[in-house]
C-alpha cells in the first residue's frame, strides 16, 4: 500500500529526554533531527534552553536549532515553512526526519495545517505594544483568559510576545487564537506522522527540572546570558522573552538574586511542563513510552518504518 512519506515526531515536557531518544534511533536508522522547540531557535542560548550540545550533534545532523538572533521573532507559520523546507531535503539526502521538542502548537500546525491569519494593521499592533509598555502582558492575559480561556492557559502571564499576539489578532479579527487554529480552513503537510511521546507524572519531573538548571547555572547559564546582554539589551526581544532567559535577565539587572532567579526559573518551568503535558495529553494518536526506554523507542521506530513501501 502506497502511503505518504514518514517522519518521526520525539514529544514531551521539557527534560524528559527526547534529544537522547532522537540519538538511539539515529544509531539505527539514517536520520537527521528537526527541532520543534521555539526557544531553541535562539543563538545565544544553547545551554540555557537545553539545545543538544557538541557531541549529541555528531552523531547525526541537527537542524533548526540555534540560529535565529534574539531580537528575531519565530511564529508557527514560520516554523511550518523552514520545517517542511529541511524535512524535504533530509528526504532528498535519503535519510529520515525525526522532529523532536516540545511546542505542541508548531507540531499541530504541521501536521494539521496552520490558520492562515490576515495581516494585523499597524496601528493595531502599535496600540498593542503601547498597552503592554504601560500596563505589563499581564493585564492583556488576564483579558485573554476571559475572551480565549484555552489559549490563555498555553501561555505564561509575562509572555510578552504570545499576549500581544492574541491581543492583536482578538482586535483585528475578532476571532480568538483558538478559532483560528480550530476552526478555520488549514492544510496538513503532506506526511505520516509517527507521534512518540515522553509519558512522565509531573510531581515526578518536577525534582529532574530542579537538578538539571541547577546544572545549567553551574556550567555557565549566567555567563551566556551575561554575553547574550551586551548584543541585546532589550527584556521585550524575543529571545529574552523564554524561560530561564526571562528569569537571568531579572538577575543581571539586580531585580532578583541569583538564588531567587533560580528559584522564579525552577517554578515557571514546572509550570511550563504542566501545560505542555495537558496540551499533549488532548493530541491523538501517539505511542506513549516512560524517559529512557530510548531502545524500545527505536524498537518501534523501524518496525513502524517497515510497513512502509520501498
């Protein structure tokens, strides 16, 4: 039976171990990994948002990690275009297109087709970014909670970026964000998708969250975003806006300790894995395996590629 191309999607809460499966399948099968993580899109933050070191990417090639500037921004339609750009030449080059991260949203939209949003007025965006300057992104998400409620849980009160752009589109369209990635027309990209998931209990995550960014503040997470400062200055800039990064600024301008900066960036990340867990929990179709099982994931990988016509 004819079937359309595969890919491999690796998901999950943020440190489940997704890269270390994405490796134990690529020591099986010819692969390059794409990354569907939208804070590891950012140059000047590898360590602090966990993007594969030096040695993870030897192994095989790693893509759409590590390459946008942090006054860059990154939207799910531009994921959905550079992600299926490099899926097809990994397919070109013979090889198989293992999407691994956790931005349930960027893999919805690939696979189910993305909302194809008008283009927001000016003005509009303007009055936007002038609330915010005046009022936080906080009053515009406790507003979104009461016109998209669904959509205000996916994102954090002091997400500056996601608040506007609700706000923005609310204004523009008078539709929410969760309409226009519900209801509107889309177009899946055309694949076969395999969906593996990382299945953990978050009062168990919870302490490996702890223990890996007190790792990350001891190999140097305060000395990166010290460097990331002196090319942009900006709390507003995208990159600045992720966890962990958003916390280490607050400590580089002397509004939190560096113990208290630990402690905002351990809380916002649990809080972060819980919604990624509920988000994850309401997708079909995924094959749910615990952290570690890398070698039963790559079990059913290339049995899974096997059903497939030569």
């Amino acid at each position: 039976m004819s079937r359309k191309p595969p890919i491999v999607c690796l998901l999950g809460p943020t440190g489940t171990g997704k890269t270390a499966a994405a490796i134990a399948v690529s020591k099986r099968v010819a692969a390059s990994v794409i990354n569907f993580d939208s804070r590891q899109v950012y140059r000047d933050f590898p360590r602090i948002t966990a993007q594969p070191d030096v040695e993870e990417q030897a192994v095989c090639p790693h893509l759409l990690y590590g390459f946008l500037d942090t006054e860059d921004k990154m939207t799910a339609a531009r994921f959905v275009a550079m992600a299926v750009e490099q899926i097809e030449a990994v397919r070109e080059q013979g090889r198989l297109p293992i999407l691994v991260g956790g931005t349930g949203l960027y893999l919805r939209s690939l696979l189910s087709g993305i909302a194809p949003i008008p283009e927001i007025p000016a003005q509009v965006r303007q009055q936007v970014l002038d609330r915010i300057a005046v009022e936080g992104p906080q009053v515009l998400h406790a507003e979104l909670k009461l016109t998209d409620p669904d959509y205000a849980a996916k994102i954090h009160p002091n997400d500056t970026q996601r608040n506007a752009r609700a706000a923005e589109v609310y204004l523009s369209t008078g539709r929410t964000m969760t309409w226009w990635h519900t209801e509107s027309e889309y177009a899946p990209a055309p694949y076969d998708a395999l969906k593996i998931g990382m299945k953990v209990d978050l009062n168990e995550l919870t302490p490996r969250l702890a223990e890996r960014i007190g790792e990350m503040v001891e190999q140097g997470a305060v000395d990166e975003a010290k460097a990331a400062l002196v090319r942009c200055s900006n709390p507003d800039a995208p990159g600045w806006t992720g966890i962990g990064c958003a916390e280490l600024f607050a400590f580089l301008q002397k509004e939190f300790s560096l113990e208290q900066a630990r402690d905002a960036w351990i809380k916002n990340t649990r809080a972060y894995a819980k919604r990624q867990i509920t988000w994850f929990k309401k997708e079909s179709d995924i094959i749910w395996f615990a952290p570690g099982q890398n070698e039963a994931i790559a079990d059913c990988v290339e049995q899974w590629l096997a059903g497939f016509d030569d």
